[in-house]
C-alpha cells in the first residue's frame, strides 16, 4: 500500500513538472516546427464577368520569431502597406520580458516590462 501511494505521489508530482514547463510563443499560437516568420496579407475580392477577381495583395501583420520560437518582432501596417505600429520583445539582464512598441515614424511610443 506504501508503495503504491509513493508510487503515485511520484507521478503526480512528474506530472505537475511537466504542466508547469514555459510554452513558446509558437506553441500558444498553435504553430508546430521551424517558424521562422507568419505573414498576415488581405485582398478585396469583386466578381468581374462572373468570376472572382482580387486586387493585389497588401500586408496586414508580419511576426517574427527567433530559434527558440519566441517573438522577436511584430508590425502591423495601414491599408497602403506602410508600417501602422512595430514592437520589439527581449529579455533584460534580470531575465524580465521587454516590449518596446514604435509609431510608423520609428518614434517609441511604449515601453512595458512584464516580471
């Protein structure tokens, strides 16, 4: 009987580990394998003479991570492909996440740091 509540204590205990390890960024988002970026684009789609046409297409968002699958980058951009807002993700010496996020002109318009 001790032994078999030793037993499941250890496999209650391993379990917890296991639930508890830090997901990527790739992971939350649901993306598997070697991601090194995701590309979000849009087109207006019109029926021409019965068919479906689109205008070319334009960005919307692009993500870029690093080996780890963790975010490095994001931009989102205006209807006319130029950058809208861009944020950059790090570490700083305390191991603490930083996000520091510019207007289109480059201009830092926040800086959060998550401990």
């Amino acid at each position: 009987m001790a032994r078999t509540l030793v037993i499941c204590m250890f496999g209650l205990l391993c379990a917890c580990t296991v639930s508890a390890q830090k997901k990527t960024d790739l992971e939350i988002e649901g993306l598997k394998g070697r991601v090194r970026s995701v590309r979000v684009e849009w087109a207006r789609l019109t029926v021409e003479g019965g068919k479906l046409v689109a205008s070319p297409r334009r960005p919307q968002r692009l993500t870029i991570y690093d080996e780890q699958g963790n975010k490095t980058e994001s931009m989102i951009f205006k209807h006319d492909g130029s950058i809208l807002t861009k944020s950059v993700y790090g570490k700083d010496a305390q191991g603490n996440l930083v996000t520091a996020s510019f207007d289109g002109n480059g201009k830092l318009i926040r800086r959060t740091v998550m401990m």
